[in-house]
C-alpha cells in the first residue's frame, strides 16, 4: 500500500447560518509521502495523528511545523498550507473538515493560532519549525 485516503463521512453542504458542521471525516494511511493542499476556502481542518510523522507549511509565511504520533493538528478557515507525510515512516491519521460561523468565534476564544499544534502527552503549543 502506498496511499490510501478513505472519506468516512460527507455532509450536506451549508445552508446558512450552521455555527458548526462536519463537511467531511476521513482516514488517511501511507507508507510514502503523501502530500495534500489545504485551501482558504477548505474550512476548517481538524487531524489526529496516529502513527507516523507529518510537517504543516504555511502558504503565508512560510512557517514550518511537526505533527507527531499522539498530536492533534487544527488549521483555521482561510489559511492556505501544505501538508506532507514522512516519506519513510508509515502514518495513519484521521482528519474532520469543518464549516460554519461557530469556528471563528472558537479559535477567537481559545486564543487558538491559524495553525495549532497540541500533544496528548503535554498540554503546551508546539511552535513552528
């Protein structure tokens, strides 16, 4: 197996006015680099690492981060980034795409950055590259 990206869930699209909604929820495995674009308009990306390595790009600036087995990836609606997975190591993760009016006032709230990085082992942000 190479790559092997399984959408678990697609949603109806957004009528207007849902403060937060699943788009789609998938599971995606690859024994090689796996590369995919996450667009402004994509919404909300929400991942869990199972096993493996993964790196964020931001298309903006440039700044680089690490998503390891164990950690949690959110990026805001509106950042473009590219994400990639270690091209030697398996990896397994699961990934939600949300919508909705509700996801701004969530990462306002939570002081939450466009790009987030969090491990289940230490409640701190992990910073950029």
């Amino acid at each position: 197996m190479e790559n092997s990206s399984q959408i678990l869930y697609t949603g109806q699209p957004l009528r207007g006015g849902e403060l937060l909604t699943i788009h789609r929820a998938g599971r995606t495995e690859s024994d090689a680099m796996h590369r995919e674009y996450h667009g402004p308009g994509d919404g909300y990306r929400i991942e869990y690492m199972l096993q493996g390595t993964g790196y964020v790009r931001t298309e903006e600036d440039g700044r680089m981060f690490q998503v390891s087995k164990g950690q949690l990836l959110c990026i805001r609606q509106g950042t473009a980034a590219t994400l990639w997975t270690d091209r030697e190591k398996h990896s397994i993760r699961i990934w939600f795409r949300l919508e909705g009016t509700g996801g701004d006032a969530l990462f306002s709230l939570f002081r939450i950055p466009d790009v987030y990085t969090a491990s289940s082992r230490t409640a701190g942000v992990h910073g950029a590259l």
